[in-house]
C-alpha cells in the first residue's frame, strides 16, 4: 500500500537540543510539504519541496531546516532556536508539478520539549 | 497576505440537523480542498473542487466551490454522531500551484 510514513510517532527532547523528524513516501509524489499543527489550531507551513535538491521556505521556516536528497524522504530538523518548539508535525505529499492531487498525510510526529 | 478563513469555528448541533460550514479566500484560485480531522489523528481528503460551480458529494456531506466570490461550502445533512470531527479547507493559489493554504478548522460536534 501507498502512502507516507512519519517517525516517531512521540518525541521527547531537553530544550538546547536538535531533532530530527522522519517523513518517507512511497506515492512517487515530486512534491513533499511539513506542516506544524498547535492544539485547536489549523495548520503552518514550515518548508515544502516541489522537486529534490530544491526546497522552499514556507511562513514559519525559522527555526527549521529541511533537506530533500532523494523523492521518497524528506526530514525536518527542528533546532535549538526554534523558540516554541512543542507541536505536531504533519509532513505531506503530492503529486507536484501541474497535477491536481490533494495532499495526502502522514499520521504525523508529536514532539514535546521541555 | 493570503488569508483563509472558515466560520463558524465551533460548532454544536444536534442529530438529525443541517448545516453548513463556510471557507471564504482572499486570492485567485479554482482549486479548494476539504479535509477531515479526527482527534489526535491526521487529515483524510475529503473533496476535491477544481472549477466554478463545481459541486461534490459523498454521504451527507456536500461542497461546492464559487471561485468568484471566492467562496466554499461544506453542508451537512442531517448530521449524525459519526462526523464529529474538525474539518478543514485549503486553497491551491492560481500564482503558485502546490503551495496549499489551510483554514483554522470548524470543530464539529453533533450530539445525540
């Protein structure tokens, strides 16, 4: 079966330290995205990515970085200066280019720093 | 800025009833999606509306798109327990394709 794959489902950090999200894709879709989702509220886009080796920031992009070295994968790093970094992390993908597809979801990565 | 913006946010409605969820945008576009959230889950792809006037349906659930107004609709009917949920839209801008834009949620609770 198709579909995206996030990692871990829970994360738990000490503030000061980096971490990775895991996002994998096998719908061979060109166009990946990373949202964050805080409770009650909808969703920011962070990064999204319309093809490898290239990425775009999105409206809350500080904090963050991204890298899109292969089509299936495409990781988040959430850094130390993220200041508020305790969220949901939905990371997305779609068929990119001119094609009209909807985004289709991972089942996403709640990250908790304290 | 691009806004999107869904009301009514909350919502509390009985069995049995309708209803209808609005999704107005404030840029050119023909693509609009709707999207379901269960608590604590991800999104599930509702519909997809890709023209003026376009209209979809599955269940009691129906959206329509006016790209003029550049206004959406989700409407329910006679509303049942089973969709509860926070439903979402999102809008594909005409000026740049695949950056999807999302709405802040309607949370849907229907009692029984």
């Amino acid at each position: 079966d198709g579909g995206i794959t996030q990692s871990p489902k829970y994360l738990f950090r000490k503030e000061g330290q980096n971490v990775t999200l895991s996002c994998e894709q096998n719908l061979n879709h060109d166009a990946m995205y990373w949202y964050r989702q805080d409770p009650g509220q909808g969703l920011r886009l962070i990064y999204y990515s319309q093809i490898v080796n290239d990425f775009q920031k999105g409206d809350i992009a500080e904090g963050y970085s991204v890298s899109r070295e292969k089509k299936e994968s495409f990781p988040l790093t959430v850094t130390s200066a993220q200041k508020n970094p305790t969220a949901f992390y939905l990371c997305a993908s779609s068929m990119g280019q001119d094609g009209v597809s909807p985004l289709h979801f991972g089942n996403g990565t709640r990250l908790t720093v304290t | 800025e691009l806004k999107v913006e869904q009301n009514p946010l909350f919502l509390s409605m009985q069995e049995g009833k309708n209803y209808t969820i609005y999704c107005n945008y404030s840029t050119t576009s023909d693509r609009l999606y709707w999207y379901r959230q269960d608590p604590g889950k991800s999104l599930e792809s509702l519909f997809v509306l890709l023209s003026n006037g376009a209209v979809k349906q599955e269940g009691r659930l129906m959206a329509s798109l006016d790209t003029k107004a550049r206004l959406s609709t989700l409407h329910i009917t006679a509303a049942v327990h089973d969709l509860s949920a926070t439903y979402f839209c999102a809008v594909d801008p005409l000026y740049n394709f695949n950056k999807f834009y999302f709405g802040s949620g309607t949370k849907l609770n229907v009692k029984p």
